[in-house]
C-alpha cells in the first residue's frame, strides 16, 4: 500500500526570526515520519531559508510543486511565524490537491521579539486570502499546534485520510455488471451526475458474465486457483463440487472485468439470474473482493459502491453494504445490520461458512450456493450512503459501533447488532430524505474526514442527520 507524502510549505515574513523556520524545517521533517508518512520539501537554498514570502518565491515553489508532481498527496502549509499570504496564494493557488493549515503556537517565556512567533494571527490572514481565491483547504482543531505534539500526530493521520479519500474520488471507475433488478427502485442512480463528480460508471450485461462463464473449464489454472482462493479464505466444506467450480468461475470473469476495465469498485446483479442458471449466489465472491480492497456492493447498488470505496480509502480497511434490517428487542438505539453474506472476513467475529441461500433454496433448492454466514464483529464504525437527484450527489455520514450482542442461531446470513446514538430520529431523516434501505459500514470513526473531502474538496452535498 502506497505511503501516504506530503510536501511540506513553509511561510516567510522578513523582519521575523528566520531561526524559527530553521527550526520548522526540522520539526516538520521529524513529526511526518514518526506518522509513518513521508515529506519532500524545497531546498533550504532555492529561496531564503527555503521558505516563501514574496510572490517571485512562491513562483519558484509553484514550479518546485510542478516538477514534483504525482510525488504528493497534499500539502502541509506550515506557518512558523505571521507568514506573507501573498506568497503562499501564489505557490498554491493551482495546486489541486488537499491543503493543510498549520500554524505553531507561542510559548510563554518566549514572547520577546527573537522568540515570538504570532502565527495564532497570521492563520487568519493566509485563510481569508485562500478562500478570496476559492482555493480548498483544510483546518483542523487546535488552532495552533506544534508539530512534535501528539495532537498534530492526530491531524495527521485525519489529514492522509481526506487526502486518500480526495485523490482516490476525484476519477475512478466503477463496474456495473447486470441491470437493475426490477423489484429494487430504490438503487436507481443518474449515471450523469456522477460523471460529473469524476466517476465513471462502466456498464455491462449480465448476460455477457454469464456466457464468459460457460467458456471457462473446471481445470483451467485460473479457475482451479479461484476455487483454492475461496477454499482458503472461508469454510466451504458444505458446497457441493459442481457448485464450488462454478463460483470460482464466475470470480474469474470478475477478476477479468476488474483487470480490462480498471475498475476500482463494482456493484453486481446478484439475483435471481445467477442463481436460477448457474446455480450459485455471488455472495462470497463480493466478500472477497472486498476483503482484497475492492469495494463490491450487491443489487446493483452503485450509490453503495461509491459510499464504501470512500471508507475503504479513509480507512484503509475493508467495507459492508448492509440492509437497516431488524430492531433488536426494545432497545431504540440498537439495530440489527445485516445482508446475505457479502461481508469481507476482516469484519467479522471469525470465519464464515458458505451456505445454501435460505431465501433460495426455499422454492428451487440447490440453487443458492455461496453465502457466506456468519456474524460481524465488534468494533467502532461509521455508516454512509449517498443518492443522486436534480443532478446533485447527495451523501449522510454518522457512527456507532458493533456491540458484542449475540443474534440468534437462526438469523441466516451475516449480521451484527449496531448501537447508534438516537438512532430513532436519524431513521426519520433517512426516511425523509429519501435514502435507501442500504447503509454502508466502515471501521473506525471517519465521519469528519468523509464531511471535509465531500464538502470541500469534491463538491457533494451533505446532508446532516446527527442533529
């Protein structure tokens, strides 16, 4: 996994104490690494002390930036001192990707004229200078921070998250393999308005997956490794031989798709064709490409696939598309979430076993095989989704966690109980705001880093449901 770097700016005034930036150098340097995250900054002789103060010196940074590029994820705007705006307007006024304002604070004992640094101030200068020129940044709490503190440890690591989530959204590429299932309005989508917030939706007939799969062999070596893969990865001592080949057939043509296309996340047909033909329920399938980091939501929910595509990317770790499908007893924050079994190992409790679809094999048995049951894990989450309408991306972000609440044996599929804070009210303003019976779940608590690269950097709406 790439490593996340920032170029690092440094401000400049010059009858402040050119020591102080002297020192910033060093600080920033050593605070970036010990994050685990790398830096490249100007050398300290293209400009005065490598820092930028007049609008000639944030020309030669802009070109520094230029000849660096596709090498930075974003970049750490650091103000030792009161800085110039007009020279940092001019370094990154074009430089399209995520800003962070950071400003040091002063120390008392240290206020005399060698020492003081009054970047507390000088913050508000460069910030109403970049928004006058509609120039996206970031700011984060504290006000002022030192960089070897542990709080600006923590703005950094909630920095290279908005940076993965900007960069990785900006353009991708989505599959969409199969046609919305008739009975599901509800994950219709405008393939133009997401267009126009950079993602490309790639389209592809169900019928096309299902004549790729009867080309492929039991014995050829891809298949044959699909099968080991899957065999691997969860228990499927149940399935029956023929039913095992054939998924990993049909995880094959996946893999096929995603190699030709490019795509960075799908969202499949998951009913009832591949079922009632080929015998299977893709739903392991799903749960291993979202275990390998390819966000891969069911029935055809492509406003699903973008919401978990954006965790996988603040997270760095897998994502679910679940059904907001039972309440748990009488408690009104405690939901049960749950879908057939598509959820990625790494979310849950321990290994699944796949499965004959109940819902399947209930009227045409044998037909079913390929959920992957079993029970999500307990860990602090955030949940999302998104709709498109009147040409607008629309997204809801809010957290809870999974709780350690057991669910019945004969709750088929894979589910975890979710306690979210005044779950009630947030259900009505779902409800209201016409977003589906889908959320999508990600470990950790990402709601702000979602919020900040939605709405500064990538032009989505947000809607507010913690109220």
């Amino acid at each position: 996994m790439k490593k996340t770097t920032f170029a690092v700016y440094f401000g400049n005034r010059g009858f402040m104490p050119e020591t102080l930036i002297a020192g910033a150098r060093k600080d920033m340097a050593e605070a970036v690494k010990n994050a685990g995250y790398d830096s490249i900054m100007m050398n300290d002789t293209d400009t005065r002390y490598g820092a930028v103060e007049t609008r000639e010196e944030g020309r030669i940074y802009a070109q520094w930036l230029k000849s660096h590029q596709g090498e930075y994820d974003g970049i750490i705007l650091c103000m030792p001192i009161f800085i110039d705006e007009n020279g940092a307007i001019a370094a990154l006024e074009e430089a399209g990707v995520p800003i962070l304002m950071q400003a040091y604070p002063d120390e008392i004992g240290k206020m005399n004229f060698k020492e003081r640094r009054d970047a507390f101030c000088g913050k508000f200068s460069v910030t109403d200078v970049f928004s006058q020129y509609e120039v996206p940044y970031t700011v984060l709490t504290p006000h002022v921070v030192h960089p070897l503190s542990d709080q600006f440890a923590e703005n950094l690591e909630e920095f290279a998250a908005i940076c993965r989530v900007v960069n990785g959204m900006k353009k991708f590429t989505v599959g969409c393999i199969g046609a919305r299932t008739t009975a599901f309005k509800t994950v219709r989508f405008d393939e133009i308005t997401l267009q126009r917030h950079g993602i490309n939706v790639e389209s592809f007939d169900l019928s096309e997956l299902i004549y790729k799969v009867g080309k492929k062999s039991d014995q050829e070596e891809a298949v044959a490794a699909k099968v080991e893969r899957l065999r691997t990865y969860t228990d499927c001592t149940l399935v029956p031989e023929k039913n095992m080949n054939m998924l990993g057939k049909v995880g094959v043509v996946l893999d096929e798709y995603i190699a030709e296309y490019q795509l960075d996340a799908l969202t499949l047909r998951c009913w009832n064709e591949l079922e009632t033909i080929l015998r299977i329920c893709p739903c392991v399938l799903l749960s291993e490409l979202n275990d390998r980091g390819i966000a891969a939501s069911c029935e055809i929910d492509m406003c699903s696939a973008i919401t978990m595509h954006a965790m996988k990317l603040a997270s760095q770790k897998p994502t679910a598309c679940l059904d907001w499908n039972n309440n748990y007893g009488e408690d009104e924050n405690k939901v049960i979430l749950f879908h057939c079994g598509p959820v990625a190992q790494t979310l849950m409790k321990e290994k699944g076993t796949v499965t004959e679809h109940k819902m399947f094999a209930k009227g045409d048995p044998g037909s079913g095989w390929g959920s992957n049951e079993g029970r999500i894990g307990s860990f602090p989450m955030t949940m999302s989704n998104c709709k498109t309408e009147n040409g607008k991306l629309t997204i809801y972000a809010s957290e809870g966690y999974f709780t350690e609440d057991e669910i019945e044996d004969g709750f088929f599929g894979c589910g975890g109980v979710a306690q979210i804070p005044d779950l009630q009210n947030k259900l009505i303003r779902l409800a209201r705001g016409g977003f589906k019976h889908h959320t999508t779940v990600g470990m950790g608590r990402m709601k702000k880093v979602l919020e900040e690269a939605f709405t500064v950097y990538l032009g989505y709406d947000v809607v507010e449901i913690d109220q």
